[in-house]
C-alpha cells in the first residue's frame, strides 16, 4: 500500500533563521554549509547546531 504525504518545504535566509531561533529560545551553537561540517557560505545549505537558552 502507497501512502501520499504533502511536505511543505520553506527556504529561510541566515539573518532569518537566527532571529526565529532566537525568539524561540534558542542560540546557535554550531554553524554549518552543509552535513560534513563545512564552513558557513552563502547560498549553502545551513546546518545549525542550537540549545536552549
């Protein structure tokens, strides 16, 4: 049996995505272009790594 899901995807940019995390309690920990643990550059994917404040 196949089921079908609807996935809703939003790009965020860097100065959005911090204050989001922000206002919702959080701080960035570590910052990533992408899962091998690149160097932050822009229009890379982001990885951020956050705990709660």
């Amino acid at each position: 049996m196949v089921t079908k899901q609807q996935l809703s995807l939003t790009y965020f940019y860097e100065e959005q995505i911090r204050a989001l995390l922000n206002e919702c309690g959080f701080k960035i920990v570590e910052f990533f272009s992408g899962f091998h643990e690149e160097k932050p550059q822009v229009g890379n994917e982001m990885v951020l790594v956050c705990k709660k404040k």
